[in-house]
C-alpha cells in the first residue's frame, strides 16, 4: 500500500513537472508579444506585414480617394484611408515610402509604427505625410481586429453609443437663395428623416481681402431664417471654410446669434488660434476646427487658448485612429465635443463610424459622399441611407473591402 502511495506521488509530481516546464517554455515564448496576441496563441511573427500598397479610387463622382491595402504573410489584409485633396500624388508617393519601413514589422505594432513613421519623416511633417501615417494607421487596426475576429470599435474600449447621430451634407442643393426657399427645402430634409445638416452659404465670397460684402451678408441672414422656419428644432451648421478676416467673422457671428446655429466652422483661418479664441470668447455660439490639424500635438494650443468648443479631427488626415483616439482624450480634459470631420471616401467614413461609437464626448459626425451607390459594393452587408443616424459596422475589422473586380474597374493608374 504504501509503495503505491509513493508511485502515485512521483507520477503527480512528474506530471506537475512536465507541465510547469511547458508553461515556463510557453512563456518565453510569448515575451514581448502584445496581450492581445497571447490570448488567441498568435505570435507576432503572424503578423508580420508583406506589402503596401496604395490606391487611387473613382468612387461617387471623385477621382481622387487614397486608399492602401496592406496585407500580412498569412494573407490577411487591411484597408485605410489618406485622402486629402488636391494633393493625390504626392500621398501615394509617401505611402510607397513606407514601404521599406514597414515590410517585415508587425501589424501588432500598431503605436511603435506609428511613432516610427512619424520620427524617420519629422523633417517633413505636413498633410501629406499625416494623411499617409493616416492611411496605414487605419489599415493596421483593421488586420489586427480582422485577427482577432472583433470590429475596430471593440479594440477601441468598446462600444459607446448605439447610434451616430449625422448631419447632412450640403443637402439644400441648388435652390434660390431665398428665406422661403431654404424654408421649404428644410422642411423636405426633415420630412427624409434629417435632423441637422451643413453647408457653406457665403458662396464664392470672399476676395483676397477676406472681406464679405453687406449685401451677402443680408442674403445669407435670409437664408439662415428659411431654415430656421422650416425647422425650429433643426440644427443649423455653418461652413465658412476658414475664410474670413476677424472684422467680417465677428458680423457673421452676431448675424447668426438670433438664429441659434449648431455650429460656426473655421470663421478666420486655422493657424491663428488667437484669433478664433477671440471670437469664440465674444459669443455662445459654438466654434468647430480641426478639419486640417494634423496629429494629436497640434491641438495642444486650441485646447490651452479655449479657441473651439466643438473639435473635428479627420480620420484620414490627423494621423490615424492612433492619433483620433488622443485627441478625442485631449478634448475630453476641456469638457470638448469632437464631430468628426468626414468628407472624404468609405474607408474613412467606416474608421470615423468605428472612433465615434467608442468615443464618449462624441457629438455628431459628418454625412460626407452623397453619391453612395458604389457603398453597396464596399460595405460588408450593403449600405443604408439614413439622414439622421448610422450604426457602426459589427464585422471583424472596419466592415469595408474592396474587392478585385472593384479595383479592376474603380482603380485610376498613376
């Protein structure tokens, strides 16, 4: 009996043995692999990246959306987004530098990749460079959420809201630029399901002295007042494209004080973050900027100064969701809503989808294309039109892809 006893101890101690030894040998294996990695038994050499490669698309009526496609060595692929025209070339000659920096790395790496495209390129920052860091950014969440078999949105914390509120874009259209004909085109909006849209009603003013004439000035109130007729809970957002000097802002202001706006958007240019927060000091309504900030270091001074009340980081022009994500925390310390700036192609529509539903000081995102025929073709389970809210894809990754037909025939060569 005891000798039994003994032999059944030794055999358990073997066994325990074996198996603290497996796990000591499991261990070092994964050391210095992500968390995210270890819990599904992947090593980051299963994602080690194999190619870059940019693309220019024809997608509703616009010749120049940058994608890239960057695929692993196991084949899984992953799409982003850098659009910011008019520059085309230029963003897809920065993406095809990437290259030799990115081939072999892993799409694990998502932050030390971005860093490190940043730091080698530092001596040349502009939109270019961020939107292609945007671009390959994007991508990389993409595969590492098609790995793990989760849309973005959960790599991001989770999802937040259900529901992204929208506004339309530039949904007016050509009518006259009468009170009762903004009344009337209000109404119909509402009627479709919108509850706040956007567009720039200066026209083609103003000049090189940045100056509004009084007569515009007058028109654009009548105007304002068609809208807010045809719907005193619509929520008005002007567009003035940052080019006004402060005098012409300042009378733009108080001319739409009565009317209660949503939001003014880049009254005076970007760079001088003075300027709008005087403006922004000077009265209740909203300030929104941010459109052609690039990366989460340039809103430090708008942050500091108070110069906006409403941020919009574009995904495909800011650095990325790496960089959306910081932002959107930057913004959170200053009690700051950020509406995502979204004019550009679907992979940058679904990214700002994925960010806005993970986002807690989320506000409202932008309609962006109108022309969304070809979203059918994109989207994983097709496109739904809605003028007042989307639901963010539940695919694994973005829910977007372009497929080899699509390219064949979308695809413009440069």
């Amino acid at each position: 009996m005891r000798e039994r006893i003994l032999g059944t101890r030794r055999s358990f101690l073997r066994r325990s043995a074996a198996a603290a030894g497996a796990a000591a040998a499991a261990w070092r294996g994964l050391a210095g692999v992500p968390l995210s990695a270890q819990s599904h038994g992947a090593d980051a050499a299963a994602l080690k990246i194999r190619s870059v490669d940019p693309y220019v698309l024809r997608i509703g009526g616009r010749e120049n959306i940058v994608c890239v496609r960057v695929e692993t060595e196991e084949g899984i692929h992953g799409w982003g987004e850098g659009t910011t025209p008019p520059n085309v070339a230029p963003v897809v000659a920065q993406i095809r530098s990437f290259r030799k920096l990115l081939t072999g790395e892993s799409a694990w790496d998502i932050e030390k990749l971005w860093r490190r495209m940043y730091i080698v390129e530092e001596n040349s920052l502009g939109g270019t460079l961020y939107a292609a860091i945007s671009a390959i950014d994007i991508a990389l969440w993409d595969i590492v959420a098609k790995k793990l078999h989760v849309p973005v949105y959960k790599l991001l914390g989770g999802k937040i809201h259900d529901r992204l509120r929208l506004y339309t874009s530039y949904r007016w259209g050509n009518i006259p630029r009468t009170r009762d004909a903004y009344r009337e085109r209000t109404k119909e909006l509402m009627e479709r399901g919108a509850t706040a849209g956007k567009y720039d009603p200066f026209g083609a003013y103003p000049g090189p002295d940045r100056q509004l004439p009084t007569a515009v000035l007058n028109e654009v109130r009548e105007m304002i007042a068609g809208i807010r007729e045809g719907g005193p809970s619509f929520d008005i957002c002007v567009e003035a494209h940052g080019k006004f000097n402060i005098a012409t802002a300042g009378r733009i202001i108080k001319m739409l004080e009565p009317f209660d706006p949503f939001f003014l958007e880049e009254p005076v240019p970007p760079e001088n973050v003075d300027a709008m927060a005087a403006l922004q000091a000077s009265t209740n309504i909203p300030i929104a900027a941010g459109a052609g900030v690039q990366g989460h270091f340039g809103y430090r001074e708008l942050l500091e100064k108070q110069s906006a009340r409403i941020w919009q980081p574009d995904v495909a022009r800011a650095g990325g969701l790496t960089a959306m994500r910081k932002i959107a925390a930057l913004a959170d310390t200053g009690y700051i809503g950020v509406a995502p700036h979204n004019p550009n192609g679907p992979v940058c529509t679904a990214a700002s989808m994925h960010f806005a539903a993970a986002t807690p000081n989320f506000l409202i995102m932008e309609e962006g294309n109108r022309e969304t025929g070809q979203y059918n073709d994109i989207f994983a389970g097709g496109w739904k039109t809605n003028f007042a809210y989307w639901t963010v894809p539940e695919s694994p990754g973005l829910g977007v892809d372009f497929s080899a037909p699509f390219l064949r025939e979308y695809e413009i060569k440069l």
